[in-house]
C-alpha cells in the first residue's frame, strides 16, 4: 500500500512537495486578486449589476467560477511547468500563473470552440 500512495503522490505532484504547491498557490491566488483588483478599476459603477462602491465580497462572489478555472490551471501548470516550459517550478512562475489565468482560461476555451467547428 506505502508502494501505492508514493508512485500515487509522484504522479499528481510530479517533483514539487506538498509545501511547494502549497506556497505556489498562495503566490498564484496574490497574482490573481491582484489581476482582478486592477480589472476592477475599469468596472462601469453606473451599471445595475455592480454596486457603487467597490466590495470585496462583490468581487469575489461575481468572480468566483473564474478562481475556480484558474485554481484547475494553476494545479495543471504547476504539475506540468517542467515538461511545458522545460524550466524549474519558482514562486515567480506561480505569481504569473495566478496573473495570467484568465487569458489562459479564454485561450483554451476559444481553442475548444474552434475544434467544434
């Protein structure tokens, strides 16, 4: 069974640790209420779907699918960061990944939209 669970962990976390994904998503979660914070600066405050004053909770609740997705890609990148980018795992790369989420998230939707047709 000890034999199970290690080639089990290898296999979900690759060379990083436990702590490494640990950290990595906290510095990737800064990157993404970071990116999210600034797009919320360009909110229209005249719009009946957003309140006037800006609202923490608001953010979060309206964004919450988007943390979701970018929470899967950021565990998919950091597993696979090695194989992809042929470079060491670094809580930069993590910052990044948080960051960049987004685009990344539309990337692959419009690439699923385009193996549809």
């Amino acid at each position: 069974m000890g034999d199970f669970i290690t080639e089990f962990q290898n296999n979900m976390l690759g060379d990083l640790t436990i702590a490494g994904y640990a950290s990595g998503m906290i510095m990737a979660l800064v990157g993404a209420i970071l990116m999210l914070r600034i797009n919320a600066k360009k909110r229209d405050i005249s719009s009946e779907s957003t309140p006037y004053k800006f609202s923490w909770s608001f953010l979060v609740q309206d964004n919450l699918q988007r943390l979701i997705t970018g929470f899967l890609l950021t565990y998919a990148a950091f597993r696979f960061a090695p194989q992809i980018l042929q470079n060491d795992f670094s809580m930069f790369t993590a910052f990044l990944t948080g960051a960049c989420f987004d685009q990344v998230a539309k990337l692959i939707s419009k690439l699923q939209l385009k193996a549809r047709e």
